[in-house]
C-alpha cells in the first residue's frame, strides 16, 4: 500500500507543477525578458516595497524586509529593525542599489514580474558579475498573488 501511495504521488506532481502556470511560478530568466527601464520606474519609482529573501545575512533571522525607493534617488531599507540608507538608480534596465554601508555592497539586479509580484535576479556586485535570484516583492498596500507564498 505505501508503495502504491508513493507511486501515485510520484505520477501526480508533474501534474501540479504544470497546474501552477506562467503567473504563479519563478521566471525563466533564460527565456523571458526582464523589465525595461520604463517599467523599473514605473515599479520603483517613489514606492515601498515589501519582500522576503532567500537568504540571512548579517545575523538578523527574519527573510521579510521592506525597501522604499524614493524619486530623488534615495532609498531606506528595513529587516528586522535594522534600517539601511544609500542611493539606488537603474541604468540598462538594471535596477542598483548602493548603501551607505561600507559592509553593504553596490549590487545591481534585472527584475521579472509574475502578477503583482517582482523578482531580483542579481547581476552584479561591485561592479562583478554575480547571478542569481535574491527576493521577492510587491508594492506596499498590494495582496501577493504570486507563488511560492512569501516567506
């Protein structure tokens, strides 16, 4: 009988990852075209964003933060209680962030929409080249409708 059960399990989840479709999954950063510099402002420009990483860094265990991006330039990074401030720009629709940290780095990212929900994928640090996805967010004041949940 478990092997029955697991054998049907095993046959079904193609099934369920095809059921999530191209709005409810992660972005095929092979094949899909990331956001234009147009579309980073619109996004970006004067909003709060409310996230979760895929990661900790610097001993704070929460994956939840929220980055308000401000149209002078500006931006204020919040996790847990600790507060970053620095400056952020998008040149070739790529979207950088450059705290006044010394410990933070410069880091640039393309972004990807599913719904309302935006995904970072790092580009660069420091000027390096440095891949790979980092978070998750949407606007302040929006219900997430993508998938995975957020952390």
């Amino acid at each position: 009988m478990r092997l029955l059960t697991l054998f049907t399990i095993a046959c079904l989840l193609p099934f369920s990852a095809a059921a999530l479709g191209p709005e409810e999954s992660y972005p095929d950063v092979e094949h899909e075209t990331p956001l234009t510099e147009a579309e980073l402002r619109a996004a970006f420009t004067g909003q709060r964003h409310l996230g979760s990483y895929n990661f900790l860094n610097r001993d704070i265990t929460s994956y939840a933060f929220e980055e308000t991006t401000e149209a002078d330039g500006r931006i204020r990074h919040v996790q847990q209680g600790r507060v970053d401030t620095g400056q952020w720009e998008i040149k070739k629709n790529v979207i950088c962030y450059d705290y006044d940290d010394p410990q933070l780095r410069q880091a640039c990212f393309r972004m990807y929409v599913r719904g309302n929900c935006y995904y970072h994928y790092q580009v660069s640090v420091e000027g390096y080249p440095k891949f790979g996805f980092t978070a998750r967010s949407v606007i302040a004041g929006e219900t997430p409708n993508c998938e995975p949940s957020f952390v």
